[in-house]
C-alpha cells in the first residue's frame, strides 16, 4: 500500500507508469526507472503466474502482479512488482530476467511526466501573467492560494457579480469581494492553476505557480448563473487587463456564434486567450459541443483520465502474526507485524473502534469468485460473530450475486462485519449493505485486499482494527488507474458544433484530480469533469507565454498548442484500439504539450482544417510550414486516420440520434500531397497542398452523417519533432436530415404521445400581476415537471437547430363567455390572427409564451402550455394546436423548404375560476 503526499505531477495527471519504447534502454540509465517494476514480454504460451514462480525459485525474487499487458497478436507479457526491490541491485534484477528463456525481452517500467515538469525546472512558472478566473470565487484564505485577496497576494484582483444570494432570474447584489465559501468549484480550479507549495498539506503546486490570479465571482450559493452575468464578467476580465480568461462553465447548445460565443472570440482575436471546458455530456456521443468552448478563437477543453487515481481514505491498522504447533492446539506467535491500510467506510458504519480477526469468504483463491457468500455458507463455517469477513464486491451483471444475498449469507453465521475487496482501483467506492445484523462495512483497494489473502494462505493471523467513526486518521491514498488512465474520459463532451468546426480543441488530465477548496468545506478536494482539465490548460498557457514572451497573437498560440499536442488511443469506454487513435470530435489536437508548444521553432499556418460537409465540401488545402530553426529541414508528410462515426443510428425506420459510443463504419478519407516531403531553409517557409477524398462505397451511408477524421501529420527529420492538423468533415448533407419528425415531437401524455383528439385540460386563470416562469423574469425558470394536466408539446430535435419557434394555432373558440363546452369550429385561418404566422407562412395566433428560442442543440425540450403568448396575450377558452417549427442545419430562414414543421392533435383548455377551480370563463 502507498501512502504518499500527491506532488505536482499526481494532481496535473501528468505521471503515469506506462511501457517503454521498442528500444530497450541501456541498464544504467535508471534515473526514471519505477524501482523494482520491469515490463516483460513472454512466449506466446508462457503463463506469467509460471514466470514468477520460476524466478522465485531460481533466483529467489519475489515478484508480484502489477499488470497483464496482452493484445491478441501484438505483445503477450505482463508489468511485475519485485518484493523488497531496495534490497537488490536493479541492474542485476534487469538482466537476470533477460536471460530467461521464455522472455522475448525486458524493459523498466518508467515514470513519463509531462514536460510541464520540464518548464518549471527550468524557472519557467507563468511569471508575469494574470489568469481570470470566471467561476464561483475563490477561497483566498487557503494558505495554498496565498491567504489573502488584494495587491501583493496571490488572488490579486477580481469583483464578485453576483453576492451570495444569487439564485437566477433573480437580481444580483455586486460586491468588490469574490470570497468563495459555499460552492467550491472556483477554489479547486484555482489550486489547478496556481497552488503553492507553502501551506499546502499535501505538497502540489498548480501548472503556474508563479502566475497571479483575478477571481471573478458568477454563481452565488445556489451554483447558477445567467449568460448576462457571465458575459458581463468576461468582458470585466477583459477590461481589468487580465492576460488570459479560464472558465469552468457553458452551454449545451453545439453552436458557435450565441452572444457568449461571440463575445468570448472577440476577446480572443483582442489578444486574450480564453480556456473554457468542453462540458460534461461525453455520453450523448458525437454533436454535443457546449458554448463558449465550441466558438472561434477560444480554446475548447475535453479532460483525460488521470492515470495517477487519489483517494482520501481514512487509516486503520492491521497486524500479522505466525501461527506456530503446540501440541493439539495452535498457538500464535506473539510477534506481530504491525500495518496501516486505507479504507472507505461504507453503509452501516462501525459504530465504535473495533478489533477484530479476519476470515476470507472466496477461499484460498483470491481470483476466485465461486465463493464470496454469494450463496449459503457451508455448515463447518465459524462463528463469524467476532470476524471481519473478506470478500469481492460482486459482478451482479454476471453472476446474479448482490450484496443484499452475501449480506444474508454472512448474518446466517453470526457475522456482523464486512470488508469488501472492490473490483478495481478505478471502483474504489463505498458500499452499502442493508441486511439485519450487519453492523458495519468497509471497503480496501485490490492491492490490499491481495495481501491479507497472501497472508492468511500462509497460515498466519491478520488482525484488522476499524478506528472509530468519531476520529478518523484521513490519508492521501494513490492508486493507479490501469483501465481508463491515460484515455479521454467517457464523460468528456464531444463536437463538432453544428457549422462543423473542429471541437474540443485538445485534451488534458481532468479525472480524479486533487486540488485546494475552502476552507470552511474542507480545504482539499479531488474532483473530475472539464472543468479540472480547462484550467491546466489556462496555466500552460501562462508558461508558454512566459517561455516566448508573449500570448497576444492568439492565433499563433492556438496554433501552436494545436500542432504539438499528443493525439491519444481510442478507447470506447471498455475496450482500448491499439495503433487506432480516437476521433478528432472526442479529443482535438490531442493531449497539449506545454514544453514542445512553448519552444516549438516549426509553426503550421493552420491550426484545424474544417472539410464541411458534401454539400458546402471544401476538399483542397493549402497550409504553410514555418522553419523558425537555425538549421535547414526536411518535413515528411503523413496520414494518420481516426474512426469514421456515424451521426444517426443504423437499420432504423425513422432518423435517430446514436449514442456514445456513435456506431463506427469501416471507411475514411483519402490524401493527397502535392509532394510527400519538402524542404525548408532557417528562416524560411513552404507551402503544401492537401487534396482531400471524402469516405464513399457500398458500406457508408450518407443519410446517417458519417463524420470522418484525423491528423495531417508534419514530421521534422532534423529534430525529431512530431506535429499534426487535425481535419474533420461529414460524408453527407446535414441539411438532408429533418430536425423534427412527428414520431418524436407531439402532445405529450409524459413520454408518450397523447393519442386523442380534444382532450381536456383545466389550468389556472392566468394572472397579468403574476405571471406563469415563462413569461416572469422575477421567477425561477425551473424545469416545469409534466404532471400530465398542463398541455404541453415534447419537441426532440434530431440535430441541432438555429431556431425553433412554437405557434398557437386555434381551432375553434367558445361561443360565448360560460363553460359551456360550445365551440364554434370555422375555417383555421379565419379564426387565427392574419398578420401573425408560422415561419413557413401559416396562420396563427402568435408565438407561445417561451418561444421562439435560438441555437437548440439535440436535447429534448418541453413547450408548456400556460394560456399566454409571448407578447403576454391571456388565450381564452377554446381548442389548440401548438405548431413546431425548425430550421435544418445551414438552412435558409427564407426558405419554406428548410423549415421541418410538426403539429400536435388538437387540445381543449378551460380555466378554473379563482378559489374554487370549478371551471369558468
């Protein structure tokens, strides 16, 4: 087990144990070697379990299982963790496993840091920059972030535009003090960015150090906001002459020109950087990008997992003691080994410190799950009254075992206590255990759960003391995620925006990340999302702009963070792509690089090349390749492709959107170079045409939206350096496919359609001095449930639109002021209001209350009905359909035939007479 304080490689994510090159190194260059961890690569049919008993008996190293590293065909081995590795020398443990005969070869497992590392050896901490932080404040008092707010501290400058008391559309109470003592996302962003080692309790610094922070204050204690708000902060940062603008925050609409959009690439193209995160949506799959991070200019972020997983753990201890003969009973031995080990309490808790021996329910096996009192235990079991019982968390997909049946099983031996061994570091999580007499559960990491099985096979006691819920020890655990580390995360927001811009920009470390929050909420949290991933890149930027002097050609910094960042493997969320890199809509550019962008001498006049789609196809290119270098170099040009997905679900009547991950189809596009290398002198510039070849063939289907991508590749035989373009576009018209279909937008009884006609809805009386959330700018415009009496019309997009309006059609009206129930049903368009219309030039009354609405995403939306227009007109009694209408993507307003139009059936609103809801008027 290791406990450790997190340094800032752990809380950037920027170390991780991963396979060495091809090469092997030579042995004495061990300055980055992970002591006693080797990665060896084994004959097809050599057992790794075979290999370590082998070297145990032969050499007598004790090895255990890191890791199985196995791709089919491509490397059949494993990563192993020599015992006591300080007690042998680290050369003669390499080359003894070099001589084995099943070892086809052996390499150091190696720490790989992230050349962030690079730039602060090298003093390079952002001095001189000022990063705005639009978020939710920051705890300036944490002695990590100074402890102070003002000139000469660390948070320097800012404003607070909200007051605590925020809840929108209320009216927000400015203040000049952006102290963040109730939400805590804008303190964590800010230890990312520029955490001190002084008065850190934990031992990490942020990617700037030496960088100063303005905190600007956009949500109050209720974490919401208004893009009012936020544009009026951005553009405060802006004004106060802030070098780079970071926000954690954004919108769900895929479009790239909204007025917060707009604002943010006018600050760009002003010469201020501005980082904002991708969003959190990565399970929505392809055409989920959020604004601002999808607008021109401004550098969207998707997060990768960290391959470095901390954990705060509370600490308890455990002993080992050698049981030895005497005579016809067991004798323990009294010497103990005394161990901590960290674990999570779970549901119930121990209600006091308890001490207690260890009984393992899966046997000697630890691989084994056949036991695990997932059924009832065998009659010659214990008394487990005063036993910890060991156990997996179970696989109930699998094996239809739950821990509700181990709990039963346990209990029906007098067992009380549990200790689950969770399936994966990645699941380290509590457990919860609702079973009468069950008293209390926890939960360890395999690692540890792997050692006190080793240990009770080899006949020895283990004694487990659980503290008292009261006074925990808490502790920094780090665990290493060996199953999503390294990859971007699942909850990462995917692009395009809907006019096919390239979106996320890039990626960085933005899963389980450990960072500062307040105080008053407990000074540390580790956290995850794009939020964590945007402000590593805020701070890089702060280096790259100390490294070159400069951050005020925007352009060229995009570019160049673009061109040097690391495109990743694909992972699908359960299986990784070995040699297939994902696709440009999940990750971007890649990975950024901090110290390859910081002294990039190669500039690419392109940052991203956006294809369009066939429609509005765009299939040359011409870029140029800048040689900034003292020396001539040759430029090698290359393909290197990405998965091809489609937008829309296969073998499907009607157009649906797909998922995460989105159906991939087995075709990409073509490349052609002017020249397949070219030479440019120092200080000179060349340039290459790319021609482009959309996927095409019997097995892509357009009218599913396939979008196809990957990298241009630039690669330098001077010095090595690796550069990339990432390009994107759709084989298929985006403007072919209806946003609107009737199977999918109607009256809504809930989720499901209303099938009848005329059915009858009693809302209350609208009331001009207090009007429904729709049309109140003093209410809260909370989501409106569907409780199934208000008529209300389920409208779900199959894309994106710019514009979606929602009418009121009337079809008949009362014949008189009673509730009578008599309607007069005369011709539509003489009943509706003539200089009113739909966009596609019907009749109407006029807008609901709510509508029209611009830049939708594919979300579903919910159009309620509440006896208002927009303009505030109170409808009378009568009969109703409410008419959707939206625009295709790059459609034209002008155009009737751009417009996907879906009615409802038609539907009766009555009133309820005040005070006592009998029908009236």
């Amino acid at each position: 087990m290791k406990f450790a304080n997190t340094v800032c490689a752990a809380l950037l994510g920027v170390a991780t144990t991963v396979t060495a090159q091809p090469q092997q190194p030579q042995p004495e260059d061990q300055s980055d070697w992970v002591l006693g961890a080797f990665i060896v690569e084994l004959d097809s049919n050599e057992s790794p379990d075979d290999f370590y008993t082998q070297l145990a008996r032969d050499q007598g190293i004790d090895a255990e299982h890191r890791m199985h590293l196995a791709s089919s065909a491509l490397f059949h081995g494993a990563s192993i963790q020599v015992r006591n590795a300080s007690s042998h020398d680290h050369t003669e443990l390499f080359d003894s496993m070099k001589t084995k005969a099943q070892v086809k070869a052996v390499w150091p497992v190696r720490t790989v840091t992230l050349n962030i590392g690079k730039l602060h050896a090298q003093g390079i901490t952002g001095r001189g920059f000022r990063i705005a932080i639009v978020d939710s404040g920051i705890g300036y008092h944490h002695p990590a972030l100074g402890g102070c707010f003002g000139p000469g501290c660390l948070v320097e400058t800012g404003w607070d535009l909200v007051g605590d008391d925020y809840s929108p559309p209320g009216m927000p109470k400015p203040d000049p003090d952006p102290y963040d003592n109730c939400v805590g996302h804008g303190t964590h962003v800010a230890g990312t960015i520029a955490a001190q080692l002084q008065g850190n309790e934990y031992g990490f610094t942020g990617a700037a150090p030496g960088a100063k922070l303005a905190a600007y204050r956009a949500w109050g204690c209720s974490s919401k906001a208004t893009t009012d708000v936020l544009i009026s902060a951005f553009l405060k940062a802006f004004d106060d002459g802030n070098d780079i603008i970071s926000c954690s925050d954004g919108l769900l609409n895929g479009w790239s020109d909204d007025a917060w959009g707009l604002v943010s690439s006018r600050i760009v193209a002003a010469g201020v950087p501005v980082v904002i995160s991708a969003g959190n949506d990565g399970g929505s799959g392809i055409f989920q990008a959020s604004s601002p991070a999808g607008a021109r200019g401004v550098t969207g972020v998707g997060a990768v997992q960290n391959a470095v997983f901390p954990v705060f753990v509370s600490e308890g201890e455990y002993s080992l003691s050698q049981k030895s003969a005497g005579g016809a009973a067991t004798v323990t031995n009294s010497s103990a080994t005394i161990g901590h080990y960290g674990f999570l309490a779970g549901t119930p808790a121990f209600p006091q410190e308890t001490k207690l021996s260890l009984w393992a329910a899966m046997g000697d096996d630890l691989a084994s799950t056949a036991g695990d009192a997932c059924s009832p235990l065998p009659d010659d079991t214990p008394d487990l009254s005063d036993k910890l019982v060991l156990l997996h968390v179970p696989d109930s997909q699998k094996t239809r075992c739950y821990p509700i049946d181990q709990g039963e099983n346990i209990a029906a031996k007098g067992g009380k206590y549990m200790a689950y061994i969770v399936q994966s570091n990645v699941t380290f999580e509590e457990q919860y255990i609702y079973v009468d007499g069950i008293k209390g559960v926890i939960s360890v990491a395999p690692f540890q759960g792997a050692r006190w099985v080793d240990a009770l096979n080899k006949g020895m006691d283990v004694t487990v003391t659980v503290p008292s819920p009261d006074a925990p020890v808490t502790t920094l655990m780090e665990l290493e995620d060996h199953i999503t580390g390294g990859y971007t995360g699942e909850f990462s927001s995917w692009g395009p925006t809907w006019e096919l811009l390239p979106k996320p920009d890039l990626t960085a470390p933005g899963g389980k990340i450990l960072s500062t929050y307040p105080l008053p909420l407990g000074g540390y949290r580790i956290m995850t999302g794009t939020s964590m991933a945007c402000p590593l890149v805020a701070g890089v930027l702060a280096l790259i702009g100390e490294a070159r002097g400069s951050l005020k050609d925007t352009n060229l910094i995009n570019r160049l963070i673009s061109a040097t960042a690391e495109p990743q493997i694909w992972f699908d969320g359960t299986k990784t792509y070995p040699g297939t890199l994902a696709p440009i809509s999940q990750q971007g550019a890649g990975m950024i690089q901090a110290y390859d962008a910081a002294f990039a001498k190669t500039i690419l006049s392109v940052q991203s090349l956006s294809l369009n789609d066939t429609e509005h196809f765009t299939g040359s290119h011409t870029f140029s390749i800048e040689n900034t270098g003292p020396q001539e170099a040759t430029y090698v040009l290359g393909h290197m492709k990405t998965p091809t997905m489609y937008t829309l679900t296969p073998n499907i009547a009607s157009s649906i959107k797909a998922g995460y991950p989105n159906p991939i189809v087995d075709a990409w596009a073509e490349l052609r170079f002017d020249a397949d290398s070219i030479v440019v002198p120092a200080g000179g510039s060349a340039n290459v045409t790319v021609t482009f070849t959309a996927p095409s063939g019997g097995n892509v289907n357009a009218t599913l939206l396939p979008v196809y991508s990957g990298y241009i590749s630039v690669n330098s035989t001077l010095d090595n350096k690796h550069l990339v373009v990432p390009y994107l576009g759709v084989a298929g018209s985006m403007r072919s496919v209806p946003i609107l279909q009737a199977s999918s937008s109607f009256l809504a009884d809930y989720g499901s359609p209303v099938a009848e006609a005329d059915r009858v809805y009693t809302l209350p009386l609208p009331n001009l001095a207090d009007l429904p959330v729709l049309n109140n700018p003093n209410k809260d415009p909370v989501h409106i449930p569907d409780t199934g009496k208000t008529p209300n019309m389920l409208v779900q997009p199959i894309l994106g639109t710019r514009a979606l309006h929602v009418d009121v059609v009337v079809v008949a009206s009362s014949s008189s002021s009673s509730s009578s129930g008599n309607y007069l049903r005369e011709d539509e368009n003489s009943r509706n209001n003539s200089s009113k219309k739909t966009p596609t030039g019907r009749p109407c009354l006029g807008a609901l209350a709510g509508y029209p609405q611009a830049y939708i995403s594919k979300i579903e939306q919910r159009a309620f009905f509440q006896g208002l227009l927009a303009d505030g007109t109170v409808l009378p009694v009568g009969i109703y359909r409410l008419v959707a209408s939206a625009l295709r993507e790059f459609g034209d307003e002008a155009r009737e035939e751009d417009w996907d139009v879906v009615e409802t059936v038609p539907f009766v609103v009555k009133y309820a007479a005040a005070g006592n809801h009998t029908a009236a008027v």
